[in-house]
C-alpha cells in the first residue's frame, strides 16, 4: 500500500511545503542618504485627509536605530508568509507550537540599511535596531528569513526565581526545602505527601515508637526483675 509522499503517524514532523503567517512590527528607518530632500521631507496633507502613525526621532533614539517592547504597540504592521524551511525551531514564538499563524506581534522585521544599533553572528546580517530581548541559536544568531527583510522573534523575560519561605535554607545547586508547617491550600509542589502529624492523633503514632528502647538508653528503663526467696536453712 502506497504510503504518499508524506507520512508522519506520529505528528513529531513537518511538510517541508508548511508556510506560516505571521504579522510582524515594522520599524521605520530612515532614508537613504543619497535621495533628494525633495523625496524625503514630511509630506503636508490637509488636517481632514487623514494621517498614518508615525514615529517621529526623539533625544533618546535621533538616528531611529533603537527601539524597545515599549515601542512595539505604537509600530505599524505587516503580514508575512515564510515556509518551514526557512524558519528555524529556535526562532518560533508560543503561538506556533499548534498552529501555522501568529497574529500577537512576535515578530519585528528588520530591513536593511546603513544605520543600526548591533549586528548578529549571522554572515549577511544587515544590522539590527530593535534592541529588546529576542531569541537566539546556539551561535548567537537572531535573524532569520530573506536578506533586507529579516525577522527577529521577541524572547519573554525569564520570570524571577520565588523566594524561599521563612524557616527554610536554599542549597547552592539543590532545590530549596518546602516548608508544609504554613498548610497552603491549595498546597504546595510536595507538600501533598507529607507525613500527618502525631499531635493530631496519638492512635497514629508508628508501631515503631511503642518498641522498648534499646542501646544505651537500656538503662534509663525500669527494673522488673524479681527479687530471690530467701529459705531458712
């Protein structure tokens, strides 16, 4: 029986034809040097025609090649489709691990131009200007997809490690201790098997605590031996 061309019974692979969709943020850059004024200067419209949001330089970004995730809302957006083959495992955002589109802005697509903040480990990158956290490989790479118009994916700021209870000691290089004395409800991660107390109930107690104590506490226990009989002779 012919199996097709594609066959994966246990959905761990992928259609190399896959393409995703994805709507990317756009940050603008600025024009090349070589145009005229003429071309480049802010274009006067009539206050009833409408305008487009742009993102005008300021003291902190001047040259528009520094953008953060604050400034992620206020960028325009662009819906862009690139296939499996060119889209690395390591730069797919959560959206994507069921589904073939993401439409939260994950993505920020960096054109190419003379004027950025850092570059990537990537042989023909072009330079970046979002300066926010962003995914990598194994060899600092970032950007992935078509030159002049690649794609760098946001990384989500790793949450802060939850500070250790009162009465509980951290270990270098072991996890910390639970503390169950508070009682949590709903309890915490190995709290659920923790032992019942013994206060609670004396008929609880372990058979183990009711056996003679032997050792050197032998001597404390008392003395049952039976006293001889004197006869008279």
């Amino acid at each position: 029986m012919a199996l097709g061309a594609y066959f994966d019974p246990v959905g761990e692979t992928e259609p190399d034809n896959t393409i995703y969709t994805l709507t990317v943020r756009c940050p603008p850059r600025p024009p090349p040097k070589w145009l005229p004024n003429i071309l480049t200067r802010t274009p006067v419209t009539h206050p009833n025609s409408g305008s487009a949001y742009t993102i005008k330089p300021d003291e902190t970004n001047a040259k528009l090649d520094c953008f953060e995730e604050k400034h992620l809302t206020d960028l325009p957006t662009k819906v862009v489709k690139i296939g499996t083959t060119s889209f690395p495992l390591e730069m797919r955002c959560g959206h994507l691990r069921h589904s073939t589109t993401c439409t939260q802005g994950c993505y920020v697509l960096e054109k190419g131009g003379s004027i950025s903040r850092k570059k990537c480990t990537r042989t023909d990158c072009d330079g970046h200007v979002y300066c926010g956290r962003v995914k990598e490989d194994e060899g600092g790479k970032s950007c992935f997809g078509k030159k002049g118009e690649r794609l760098v994916c946001k990384n989500a700021p790793t949450a802060a490690p939850r500070p250790a209870k009162a009465g509980t000691m951290v270990l270098n290089g072991a996890a910390a201790a639970v503390d169950c004395s508070a009682g949590p409800d709903p309890p915490e991660p190995g709290c659920e098997a923790a032992a019942p107390s013994v206060d609670a109930d004396p008929a609880a107690a372990p058979v183990a605590d009711a056996l003679p104590v032997l050792g050197a506490a032998a001597a404390d226990a008392p003395n049952f031996s039976v006293p001889a009989v004197m006869t008279r002779g």
